[in-house]
C-alpha cells in the first residue's frame, strides 16, 4: 500500500496562505514558525504576461528522512504509515535535524527550546479526516492520500484514476 502525501499543484494556488493560517491555528503555532509556508515567485514575464506563482514548501515526511538520522538523542520517530514525529520531550533544541533537512522544513521553537515540523495533521488524519492546510485550501492547490491515485494533466487539474 502507497503512503499518503501531501502533495502541492502550483498551477491552482493563488497565493492566499489560508493553509498557513490553518495550519498555524490548528497547532498554535507562533509567529516566526511555519509548518507549511507558500512562497510567492515573481511577478516573472512570460510572454507579454506578467505572472506570479507560488510554490509550498512542507515536511516532505521522506521515506529515509535525513533529519532523523541526524537527531543524535533519537527525538525524531516515522509511524507505520510513514508520517515523520517530532518529540517535543526528547529534543534537546540542538538543531542537528534543521541543519540536515534538504527541505528546511524542521522549525525552531524558541520559547520551548525545541525543533518541530508538520505531522501531516495526525490527530485528524487518524479520525480519517484531511490536514488542516488541505482542508482550508479554497482551491484545492493541496493534496493529501495515495500520490497514485490522481494525475495532473497538463492543464494543471487534477483528475482520479
């Protein structure tokens, strides 16, 4: 069986950060730390168009994450159905896994001392419901479940197998 993913078509995103927002308020996230953050690219010409894109950037929740490797005190766990797990009471803040994540995904919580990132939602994933950035997303630019199921045609929009 496929892990699920959280997967991100640029093409629909119009730049509006309510998965930021979602995200932020669904895990009281502070200013400053971002579990799921959208960067805007451009204003760029193509053409005789001027376009601006966005591109999400997430815990990729790698099949050998580099940041767990990395955790010398072992506070970085994957569950059975490939979501990557921060322990907040094992980190000891040392940053070894932000330093290692190609990604820059793994965020420091100053006040606590202690590196975070996205678990994907699980708590909602478990009662089989979406992240709370999938949910929110009002142009469903986000994608959570099996990355075989659908296919993006060259249009951009997403179509089921």
């Amino acid at each position: 069986m496929d892990k699920p993913s959280l997967l991100f078509n640029q093409d629909e995103c119009i730049g509006c950060f309510a998965c930021e927002v979602a995200c932020k308020q669904e895990h009281q996230i502070p200013p400053g730390e971002h579990w799921i953050r959208i960067l805007k690219i451009g204003p760029a010409r193509i053409g005789r168009k001027l376009t601006m894109r966005y591109a999400a950037l997430h815990c990729m929740h790698c099949g050998k994450p580099s940041c767990m490797s990395a955790c010398p005190v072992g506070a970085i766990s994957k569950r059975f159905d490939g979501i990557v797990l921060f322990n907040e009471e094992l980190c000891t803040g040392c940053k070894a896994c932000m330093e290692a994540c190609p990604f820059g995904a793994p965020q420091y919580h100053s006040e606590k001392n202690v590196v975070r990132a996205c678990n994907l939602c699980m708590e909602r994933v478990d009662k089989r419901l979406m992240p709370s950035c999938v949910s929110h997303c009002p142009t469903n630019a986000l994608y959570f479940g099996n990355p075989n199921a659908f296919s993006v045609t060259l249009t951009g929009k997403r179509t089921k197998l």
